[in-house]
C-alpha cells in the first residue's frame, strides 16, 4: 500500500477502522481531538458507531457495555480524561474485557496545559486505577507505529482480554508523517462467554466477587495471565547498542530525540546505542539487564521528572550507575543538549538518579 | 374452588400477603423455616378465590395460585 | 386447576437476598414476568449497577452487565449500539440514578437511546446502610441526615420524572408504586409498555417505581407501605410524565 501523509491522531484513526473498529465513545480534550472528529466523519461511512459521550466517566462506561458483547471497541483521550478513565479501566481489568484506550499525553498535573509530555508513565504501567491490575501498554514513536500498533492493540486485547492502552503524546498526536496501514489479518476470538449474541447462556459481565476465597483466586488467574504476557509480548527496538560504552533508555517522541543524539554522538567517535522500550508493559527488563550488565551505565530520558527510570532501575544490573535527564511542561530536549548529557555521564561528572 | 401452595422456605415474614388479602385468610404462623422467620399460613383454604393478591404483593415469590 | 401465579420462566429459582418486604423482590418479578410475556428472553440484556439490586444477575436467567455505580445507562447505551438487536434495560436505585449517574441519565435520556430504565425509588441509598439520597424527604432521617434532611443544607428531593420529561429525546416516563396489588398492575402496565417501547424502536423509555427498604427506614413492611402513600406520593405524584409512544415511528 502507497504511504499516506496523515496526521498522528487520524492514523490511529483510521488504522482502529481498517483493524474493523465497531464502536467508538469518546470526548473532546486537547491534544487529541482530531481523533474523535477523524472518525465521527469516517466510521458512519463503513455502518459503524460514533458516539460524543457526556463525559470520559460515561465512555469509558459505554466502552465497557459494548466490549462485554464481543465486538472491537475503542476510546481515547488525553492525560486528565484519562484519569477521568481510570476506575472504568479498573472494572474493564477485572471484568477480562478487550478494548483499546488511547492516552495522547499533555502537560500535568492538574490542568497542567496542552503542550506534550510523558507524565502519565505511572498512571500507564503502575495501574492507576484501584485494585491487582496491568494494561498492555504500548508506546508508539512515530505516524507509523501509531497505525501499527492500534492494529496491535486490538489483537493483543482479543488475544488476553484485557484492556490495552497506546500511550502517545501531543507531538506523535498532532504531528503529520508518511504512514503506511497495512492490512491487518484479524483472528476471530472465541464469543462464548459474551453478551448480547443470543448465546442462551445467560452469561455475566462482571467485576465483583464478594466471596473473598472467589476473589483471591480471580486475581490470581488475572496475574497468570500478566506474566503469561510478560512472557510472551515484550517489545523493544536496539539502536547502536552492539559496541556501546553506555546506553539510553527512552520511548515516544523522546526517543526520535535520542536517535539523533546517538548519531551525533556517534559522528564524535562516541559509542553510545539507544534502548527503545515499545511496550511499557510488559517492560522489557531483561535486554536492560543484559545491557547494562556490559556499560555499567545508562542514561533514562523522559519528558517527565522521572517515572521510567525507576523501572530501568528495578531492571539493570547490579552496581549499573543509573543517570536521568528530562524535561516537561511541554519542554522538550534538543539533540545537542541530549549529547552534552552523554558526554557529562562519560567524563564521570554525571547525576545519578536518586 | 381455588387454591395456594407456599414455599415456606423462601417467606421472609414481611405480612405484605396477610394485608393485601381480601379474604383475610392469611397469618403469619409460629412455625420457623431454616432462616429463622416464622412463615405465612392460610387459615381457610376454602375461602380462597384464587385472586392472586398475596402473590403479587409478595416480594419472594413465595406463594402460587391456582384456580378453576 | 388454572395457574394464576407461578414462579416466571427466566427468574431462577433461588433465594432474594433481599430484606424482608423489600420493593425489589417485587418489581424483579414483574420484570421478569413481562421478559416472558414478551418472549425475549434470549435477546435480554440486563444492566447491574452498584445497589442492593447489583445481584439481580443472580437472579434472571438473562445475559447481564454489572456496571460502576451510576454508569449504567451509559453501560446499557455501549451494549445497545454494539448490539441493536438486543433488548437492553437497566434498574437502577436512587443513589445510583439521581446522584452520582445524574449526568449518564440525563445524556441517555436526551439521546433518546433506545433503551428501558428502570428506576427503583425508595429514599435511601440500601446497599450502604441507609444513607441520604436525593429523593429522601425534607425531614426524613437517614445516616448521613440523622436530624433529618435540611433543604437548607442538603436541598430538595430530585423529582427525576419531571426533570426527564423537559428533554425532548424521551419517549415515555411514568411514576408508578407497589403498595398494593392494583398499584403493582400499574407498575407491570408501564413496565410492559416501556419495554414494548424498545421492541418497537421508539426510543427512552424510563419507569420510576416508589419502592420501600424497611430495614434502612426503620420500619415493618406493613408500615412502609403507608409511609410510600403518605409521605412520598405527595412529593413524589404518580402519573404519566410524557408519553410519546404512539406518534414516535420505529426509528432507533
């Protein structure tokens, strides 16, 4: 297929329709409105459902009616929605619905503003909403990966009913790039357990189980299936990490930054690779362990005060030097200010992260 | 003719059914079914004229109705 | 012999949970009564919220949804644009409806989804104890209100029929009560019909049921029922707030 110049927002879009998107609720916030109004003029064309809600509380909610009856469904919105999102994500969790929540990230906390930035890691990877629960979170880079991983978010919560979240932010949602949508092939999950399909079986879509022995063995097959995922959907992208003397560890319009830093560095005879995570969660530790079992050092950038880098701490290996450099608010690094940061860290007057 | 059948496990000893009929053959006996209520009784089958109020009114389903 | 009453088909047989003279023994009966008589039983899908009745799945052999406390008609709109076809219907309380779901049944309503709400009247929230709701009476007594509701403080009793029947989406509203035995052929009557409604496509259809929980009022069920003729119908009238059922066409 030719490659398309589209917006990030719309190729979400228009990648959740070819991947055979049913329903769509959501509800205007910056920075990823141009989501809802791509698909409120796309979906009527192919017979499929838009609806405004009243609030993120009520789409989340109406997420959750649909995807009890089996069918692909999806929502999106920004940073404070989300949060909005958040005990729906929790009841959708425990419920072992499949749907994709998209978080195009802004600016917080609080109203915070409408600038990008990747403060949502923690409310992303660490639950946020109550109760023993993970989401597949995916963390696109560009246009493409914006497509391509909505295709991957609808299969992966068919294929473990759970909720998945794309964890983008402004820049990937409002910036234009070539894309180029695939044609997905769709697996048809088993329906025996929804509603609304006349199956006479009286079937429940619930989250409650007040007898405690039934909940605790409810959440321990909900953890089975985390590390069954843990196990099975790590993703990550190495980028000149075969000779390097230290690595960073960065995702999302970040690491379009990092690259450009690794290849400047690089151009100075500096040998530094870039460790890409594609999925928050499952986190992929283990590569981090290798490859800080070899550098010693690694360097975590985020457009946040630090979230990530906690988790590249947790993964690195034992006496690895863990630095960290970000910027938010909107703020975003510059390539050269990156390189200045790996040079510090290779002269030895780097900070680490406390 | 008519009668009621009671399920006597299911009555919870509201006495909704005893207001409602119009017969005033329903009372709430001695006897205690396993959950601890003393259950509902009818005082004279034959007076009953099958109109069902007793099973509308009660909220357990405990009493059926039948008629000729 | 005739049966006059017997256990409805799609109403398990098992135990309520529910105290002793509680209203919603009484309205799931009718409920499922009517899903019979109409014979959707296969096409039913029923929606939960948090409240004393969150367990009616128990209870109906019917597909159903468990939703978050107040989210139920948006829980019922996602089913029912995913699945048209489907009979939908959500019971909900007071607490759930007219207090934290305000906004979800307002928006369904004026979207004239085409859904059957149910909503179960009894000022007090059950569930939790028997706490204020906003249809608990100027100067009833709950936990959260143990001098008695204040309109100073808490304001007034929130009359949902009357604020529904303002949105133009709405189809059919009726205020009914099962005090007595005639009173709960009215309810069944308005029940029947708003689920004809959504049979026929012709949008939001609502049935507000004044309902007792004598274990959160303090009192016998006998005494419930005159407090409902007393002190509620005065605040809260019975009556057909909007009925656009017959001119509606079949479009939802």
């Amino acid at each position: 297929m030719a490659k398309e110049f589209i917006k990030g927002n719309e190729a979400i879009g228009k990648a959740a329709i070819l991947a055979g998107l049913d329903c769509y609720f959501g509800y205007p916030i910056t920075p990823q409105s141009e989501l809802p109004e791509y698909l409120a003029a796309e979906m009527p064309k192919v017979g499929k459902t838009f609806l405004q809600a009243e609030s993120e509380v009520a789409a989340i909610n109406m997420v959750y009616g649909a995807a009890g009856t089996g069918i692909r469904v999806m929502t999106s919105s920004s940073s404070p929605g989300v949060s909005l999102k958040l005990e729906g994500i929790s009841y959708i969790a425990g419920a072992e619905l499949p749907c994709v929540v998209v978080n195009v990230q802004r600016g917080g906390p609080g109203l915070g503003n409408i600038a990008p930035e990747q403060g949502d890691y923690f409310q992303a990877t660490k639950g946020g909403g109550h109760g023993n629960y993970r989401l597949i979170v995916l963390a696109p880079d560009s246009g493409q990966e914006m497509a391509d991983f909505t295709m991957l978010a609808f299969d992966l919560a068919e294929k473990y009913r759970n909720p998945v979240m794309l964890l983008a932010d402004g820049y990937l949602g409002q910036m234009k790039e070539a894309v180029e949508f695939k044609k997905p092939e769709r697996k048809t999950p088993a329906n025996d357990w929804t509603i609304g399909n006349k199956l006479g079986k009286a079937n429940v879509i619930t989250s409650i189980d007040i007898e405690p022995e039934k909940l605790e063995k409810h959440n321990l097959n909900l953890l089975a299936k985390y590390n069954k995922i843990k196990e099975n959907e790590v993703r990550f992208e190495e980028f000149m990490t075969d000779d390097c003397e230290l690595f960073v560890v960065a995702y999302g319009i970040t690491s379009r930054v990092v690259r450009s830093a690794v290849e400047l560095a690089r151009e100075k005879g500096i040998k530094v690779g870039m460790l890409r995570p594609q999925t928050l969660f499952p986190f992929p530790k283990d590569i981090i362990n290798k490859l800080s079992e070899k550098t010693k050092k690694v360097l975590v950038c985020e457009l946040s005060t630090g979230q990530m880098v906690e988790d590249v701490q947790l993964s690195s290996a034992p006496g690895t030097d863990v630095y960290f450099y970000g910027r938010c608010g909107g703020m975003v690094p510059t390539d050269i200010e990156l390189v200045e940061q790996i040079e510090k860290i290779l002269e030895g007057k780097g900070e680490i992260f406390k | 003719m008519a009668k009621i059948k009671i399920a006597e496990e299911f009555c919870k000893e509201c006495g909704l059914c005893v207001e409602a009929c119009p017969k005033k053959i329903l009372e709430i006996s001695n006897r205690l079914n396993t959950k601890g209520y003393k259950v509902v009784q009818i005082t004279d089958m034959d007076s009953c004229i099958g109109c069902g109020a007793c099973a509308k009114v009660c909220p357990d389903i405990v009493i059926s109705v039948y008629k000729d | 012999m005739k049966t006059v009453y017997e256990r409805p088909k799609c109403l398990k047989d098992r135990h309520f949970h529910y105290c002793p003279g509680c209203g919603h023994g009484v309205i799931h009966k009718l409920i499922a009564e009517i899903i019979d008589e109409l014979g959707i039983q296969d096409r039913t899908v029923g929606v939960a919220p948090v409240g004393c009745a969150v367990f009616a799945y128990w209870y109906y052999d019917v597909d159903f949804s468990q939703a978050a406390h107040g989210r139920a008609p948006a829980v019922a709109t996602g089913i029912k644009r995913a699945k048209p076809d489907s009979i939908v219907f959500s019971y909900q309380g007071d607490g759930d409806l007219a207090a934290i779901g305000t906004a979800e049944i307002i928006h369904a309503a004026n979207r004239g989804e085409n859904i059957t709400v149910i909503f179960v009247n009894n000022a007090i929230y059950g569930m939790t104890g028997g706490q204020m709701a906003p249809t608990t009476l100027v100067g009833q007594k709950a936990s959260t209100a143990p001098y008695g509701r204040n309109p100073e403080n808490e304001g007034y009793p929130i009359k949902v029929c009357e604020l529904l029947s303002t949105l133009r989406g709405t189809t059919y509203l009726e205020r009914t009560a099962i005090t007595t035995p005639g009173s709960i052929i009215q309810t069944k009557k308005a029940i029947k019909k708003a689920f004809q409604n959504q049979l026929d496509g012709k949008g939001f259809s609502l049935v507000e049921v004044l309902s007792q929980c004598p274990t959160n009022w303090g009192m016998k069920p006998t005494d419930g029922t005159k407090f409902i003729k007393e002190q509620m119908m005065p605040v809260f009238p019975l009556g057909v707030y909007k009925d656009l059922s017959d001119e509606k066409g079949g479009s939802k």
